[in-house]
C-alpha cells in the first residue's frame, strides 16, 4: 500500500504533493511475491505533476515482461507494486499543463514513459532511453546509465504505479498518449501499447528487407507480431521457433506462409541448418531470459555467477549467416557467462537490442491499423475481468487453455 505521507492532501504547512486520493479507492493488481499476484483495493491516484492525466482504464494487457516479475527474477520489486504497464483508458482527470489532449478522450499509452524533453526523446526519439524519468541509482550502478521509467515495472524502473488497476497516473500525458479513433475497438489498438511496436523494432533493429529470411526464437505474442512486422516488410520467409505446439500451430493458422520449428524432441540449430543451410539473414531473440533450461546457468545463477542465460544468444549467433544481424528485444538483465564472442566476432556480426520506444512508431502503426493492413488482434486468446488476474498470470505462465494473449478489462 502507498505510505501515508503520500496520500496526505493537507493544504496547510504540508511539502509533499499527494499522489493518491484521501478517500476514493479502486481495485489494482498488485505484486506480492513469487507467483503470488493479489487483486486489491487501494487509494487512487491523483494528479501530482500538472503534466499528468489520471486515466479510467478500459483494457490492460498481461505481457510477457510481467511473467519474469511474476517469477520474481527482476530486481527492485516491492510487495504491494501496482503491476501492468500494457493499457489503455479515458481520460478522468487533466494536469493544468497538458496541451493535447481533454477528458474523455480515449487514449493508448506507451509502456515506457518519456520526457519529451531530454535529448533522447526529442533529437533521437529513443522514448524507452529518456534521462528524465527513472530516478533509479541501482540501474545506473548495473547498467552506466538510467534507462526510461516503466509503468508498473520494478523500482530500477523508476517505481511508477502500473495500469492493471481501474485508475492510473500518467505522468508527461502528452508524450506517453496516443489519441486513437472510436471506430477501433480496444482489442486493435491497444496492443500500440507494446508489443507490436515492440513487434516492429525487432524488424527495424534487424534491419528486416525484402526477400530475406528471418528467424525468429520464441512465438509468443511478441514472437508473433515481430513475425506480422517482417511479412508486411515482404520478408522472403519467416521461421517461428518454439517448443509449444500449440503456439506454432496458432502461429501458422494467423500467418499463412510462416514456417515453425519445434526444438522439443530435436535442437533448433540441426532443424534451421537443413531448413536454411547458409543460415537465417536475421535472428530475432523473443524469448528473454527467464527461459533457459540448462543446469549449468541454474548451478551458475545459485551461486551469484550469472543472472541470464546465454544459450538463445549462442544458438542465434551460430544460426545466422555471416554478416547477419541479431535483434534482440527479449528481455535480458544482468551479466552472462559462456557468451560465443569468438563466433560474434569471426563471422562479423551485428547486434542491436533494448527496451522499444513506442511513441517512435506510433505514427507509422496507427495508420497501418486504421487502414487494415495491420491487425495485432489475433493474439488475443482471453479476456477477463480484472479480478481474475491471479489466475490468468498462472495460465499465461504455464501455458495452459491455449494462452497466447491475455487482456483483463476493469469494468467487465
Ligand atoms: P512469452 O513468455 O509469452 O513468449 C516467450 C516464448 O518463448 C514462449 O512461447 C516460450 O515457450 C518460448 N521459448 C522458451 N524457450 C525458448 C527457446 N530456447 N527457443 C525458442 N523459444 C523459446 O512472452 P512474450 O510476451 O511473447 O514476450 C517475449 C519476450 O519479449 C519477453 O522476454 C518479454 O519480456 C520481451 N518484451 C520485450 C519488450 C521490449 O521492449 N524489448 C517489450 C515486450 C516484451
Ligand atoms: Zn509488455
């Protein structure tokens, strides 16, 4: 729960802005500990920053990047985090400040949060790189540098509320909002949240063109929509791997032309050479780390020896052609050990990765939608009330009822 401090709306010798109201409440999805994912009521939050919007969500996304917190594997959570940085809403309330945008209006955000100010956002519009809005000592210890703020995503990530709730706040609305048209139900838009811009970053990372062949590991919903974004960009042929069966089929069934690989009951390096003996153009990791099965990365992990794995990595960089390029958008932590350098390096690769700004290809994907060219719907499997998120984290997570996609709608 938020400190008392916090909710104090004191006008009278009181320094601290209250964020949440004194006596109005909502349900959230909170984080409580490993897989222990409680629905909750707690106070809403309020404008804080005249830059801010408080949003009434109408749909909220479970993405894969919750499932590594859901595990308990990223650093910084705090029992009682609010959860979920996929979502969609009206706008309730209004900062003084906010230009674009009026109540009521029906907005997309973008689960990293930018400044619009700094020059990350403004001259190189890396939203997810914003100086501003992350002030997180930990992550600039880890990584050199602070990264953006995220919606309900750790403390490294800034410790902003998320959006599996019935109210959010969300801070430089201008910036981190999309005005999207009536005519487009939730289900096609607010996926603009994440993952298909995440989808296509892959792609742009990849540098995916005409004609070429691209892999891709993991065919999750981002796996699947990195896969819609490189036949749009008329890739030659697209290869979806995994070891879930029941994904590939899904896969195959929305994306006619896709080729899968099944790596259970044979390794995905033999299968990819004799389906593309000089290897794939492009290697696109949708997998993230929370995945490996090797016991030597459990030995190394148990002992502070290695936080992430490096087998996905190795087998992409022995899959690719020479020259080729790896894209990387699942998610990676911390430090690995065993990382083929050699391979990397002799066959003169190139490798790009990070955490997608979305708000950089908001402008190409609302149109693609509006203008049916591109649908991201078809991931969607499941759709339930908000109160049903501790079950619908355990499905997702363990890949039951032919989970691909859950949205939890507030007001269901
Ligand atoms: P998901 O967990 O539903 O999908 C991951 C898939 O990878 C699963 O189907 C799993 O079976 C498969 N897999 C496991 N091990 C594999 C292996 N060795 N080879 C091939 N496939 C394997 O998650 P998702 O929602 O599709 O997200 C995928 C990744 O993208 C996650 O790591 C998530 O955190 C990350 N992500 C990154 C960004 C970003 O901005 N970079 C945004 C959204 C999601
Ligand atoms: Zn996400």
């Amino acid at each position: 729960m938020p400190s008392i401090e916090k909710t104090c709306r004191s006008t009278s010798g009181c320094t601290i802005t209250p964020k949440y109201h004194p006596n109005l409440t909502m349900k959230a999805v909170e984080w409580h500990g490993s897989k222990d994912i409680r629905v909750v009521d707690r106070p809403r939050p309020m404008i804080t920053d005249p830059q801010d919007v408080i949003l009434k969500v109408t749909s909220t996304a479970i993405c894969g990047s919750d499932l590594h917190l859901y595990l308990n594997y990223v650093p910084g959570l705090e029992k009682g985090d609010t959860l979920g940085h996929e979502f969609m809403g009206i706008v309730e309330d209004i900062g003084s400040e906010v230009k674009n945008l009026k109540k009521g209006d029906r907005v997309v955000t973008a689960f990293d949060i930018g400044c619009d100010r700094c020059v990350y956002c403004t001259d190189h519009k890396l939203f997810s790189s914003c100086d501003s809005t992350n002030d997180s000592k930990e992550q600039e210890k880890l990584y050199g540098h602070r990264t953006s703020g995220m919606f309900g995503y750790s403390h490294i990530t800034g410790g902003w509320d998320g959006g599996q709730a019935q109210y959010v706040r969300v801070p430089f609305a201008d910036s981190n909002t999309l005005l999207v048209p009536d005519s487009l139900p939730d289900e096609k838009v607010l996926f603009l949240s994440d993952i298909l811009p995440t989808g296509w970053h892959a792609t742009e990372m990849g540098e995916v063109s005409k004609g070429q062949t691209v892999a891709i590991w993991g065919c999750g919903p981002v796996g699947m929509l990195a896969a819609l974004s490189a036949q749009y960009k008329k890739a030659g042929r697209v290869i979806l791997i995994d070891n879930e069966q029941y994904r590939l089929d899904y896969a195959k069934k929305h994306l006619p032309g896709i080729e899968t690989i099944n790596f259970s009951k044979r390794s995905t390096l033999e299968q990819l050479k004799e389906m593309v003996p000089n290897g794939p153009d492009v290697a696109i990791e949708a997998v993230g780390f929370h995945y490996s099965r090797t016991t030597a990365h459990k030995a190394q992990m148990l002992v502070g020896l290695e936080t992430d794995p490096s087998e996905m990595l190795n087998e992409m960089i022995m899959a690719v052609r020479k020259g080729g390029i790896i894209s990387i958008v699942g998610i990676y932590v911390g430090t690995t050990n065993g990382f083929n350098i050699g391979a990397f390096m002799e066959k003169g690769l190139r490798m790009a990765g990070g955490q997608t700004p979305c708000q950089k290809y908001w402008p190409i994907l609302l149109p693609l939608i509006e203008s049916g060219k591109l649908d991201p719907s078809f991931v969607l499997t499941h759709t339930m009330p908000l109160e049903k998120a501790p079950d619908m984290y355990k499905i997702f997570d363990e890949k039951k009822d032919g989970c691909v996609k859950v949205i939890l709608k507030p007001n269901l």
